[in-house]
C-alpha cells in the first residue's frame, strides 16, 4: 500500500492527471505560482509522488514529463478506506449521521446510496 498523498501532493497530483503529460517546469508556471509555490517546491512535492508511486515520468528532449501512475478515483478511494479504517474505525455511522444533519445530496447521489444500499441487502440476502 502507498503512503497516502499530502494535501498539497493531492491538489498536484490532481492538476498532472488533468494535464499529462507534463513537466516540473508547466506545473510550477501553470498552479504553483498562481498559488504561492516556487518552482523548487513543485519540483520536490513532484519528485515524493513519483517516490511514492503516484507519478510516472518519462525524459522527453532532455525534459522530465510526468504522468499519473495511478488513476485519480483509485487514490481517492484509497483515501476515503483509510479515513474509514483509522478515523472511523470502518463504521459509516459518522458519515450517515453527518449527511442527514448537514448535506445536501444530488439526485445522481442519492441514487448511488439507493444502489448501493440495494447491493448491501441483496449480499445479506445471499449470506442466509
């Protein structure tokens, strides 16, 4: 298992996988100065993802282009299971009592709880 993303990390990683492939240099110009981040920042924030298998890079004319080595709704997946296995100790208890105290869902959302919701009692059904 990787070691999950920082939050800046996360921010970049989304911004390579929209733009791939891409070099340490677009991506400072492009998000790390509109941003406040120097290009030495990108560059070692870019180089810990690669370490940490998030990125691929490639050496293309003598430059360094990056590419998503993992696909962004795999990390964040990865991401809400480990919120849930440490924060929450796998209970989706908090997470169904936040949502009906503070969130509005979408139509499209709250047919993705209906499914899924389906899908937990249909696996109960097949269990007895």
């Amino acid at each position: 298992m990787r070691p999950p993303p920082a939050d800046r990390e996360l921010e970049i990683l989304g911004y390579v996988a929209d733009h791939a492939p891409v070099s340490t240099r677009e991506v400072a110009e492009r998000f790390g100065e509109p941003n406040g981040l120097a290009r030495t920042t990108i560059a070692t924030l870019m180089e810990r993802l690669r370490k940490k298998g998030y990125l691929t890079r490639r050496r293309k004319e003598g430059v360094y282009r990056y590419s998503p080595r993992v696909a962004q709704a795999d990390v964040l997946q990865d991401l809400v299971r480990q919120f849930f296995e440490r924060t929450l100790g796998g209970s989706i208890s908090p997470v169904i009592a936040y949502l009906t105290r503070t969130q509005e869902i979408s139509e499209e959302e709250a047919e993705q709880l209906e499914l899924w919701l389906e899908d937990v009692r249909a696996r109960r059904e097949g269990e007895r």
